[in-house]
C-alpha cells in the first residue's frame, strides 16, 4: 500500500461510487496544488527577507567602520553594547544624547571663539 493508497482509503468512504472517489481525489489534489503554491509563495517571501537582512547587516557593518573612525573608542564600544542587546529604544537615546553631547561642545567651542 503506497502513500498515495493510504491517503486516499481514510480520505473517502469505502463504499464510494468510482465517480466519488475520481471527484475526491480531484478535490485533494487541488488542495495539494493549493499547498504548494502557498509553499513557494512563503519561499519566496522567506528568501526575500533573508536578502533584506542581508542588506541590513551590510548596512549596518558599514555604518559601524565609519562611526569607529569618527568616535572614541569607548564610545564605539558603549554603542556595540547597547546595538548587540537589541534595545532599540536605548540605542535611540544613546544617538539623542550623543548629538546633545557634541551640539553642547560646539556651542562651548563657538562661544570661547
């Protein structure tokens, strides 16, 4: 008994008419087909996302050699902290409070000018 044989005998009803059982298994291979075509769909999508993060990440490595360059260390180092946990929020305040940071500073430099 194949698999094919053992769907199909607890699918339909033993004492189904020739013409039943073509209509049934007609029923469930559109449904098969159906299934399939939802497989592929959330592939599709699946490997879309899998290229978006990609180019996240890409992004994101980029943004880090630049911002290492123009930053101390130990501020590098405090913005991996925060960027590695996730915190979203706390990665937002910690850039809010860096641009309050350097803003204070040029406003001290221009008025010692």
């Amino acid at each position: 008994m194949t698999h094919k044989t053992t769907f199909a005998t607890f699918a339909i009803h033993p004492d189904a008419t020739p013409e039943e059982y073509l209509a049934r298994m007609a029923e469930i291979q559109a449904k098969r087909d159906r299934l399939i075509e939802e497989l592929v769909r959330l592939e599709r999508r699946m490997d879309r996302q899998l290229a978006e993060k990609k180019q996240i990440d890409q992004h994101i490595r980029d943004f880090d050699v630049g911002y290492k360059k123009v930053v101390s260390e130990e501020h590098f180092r405090r913005y991996r902290e925060i960027a590695d946990r996730g915190d979203e929020a706390a990665l937002i305040k910690f850039f809010e409070d860096s641009i309050r940071a350097r803003e204070a500073r040029m406003s001290r430099r221009q008025a010692h000018q």
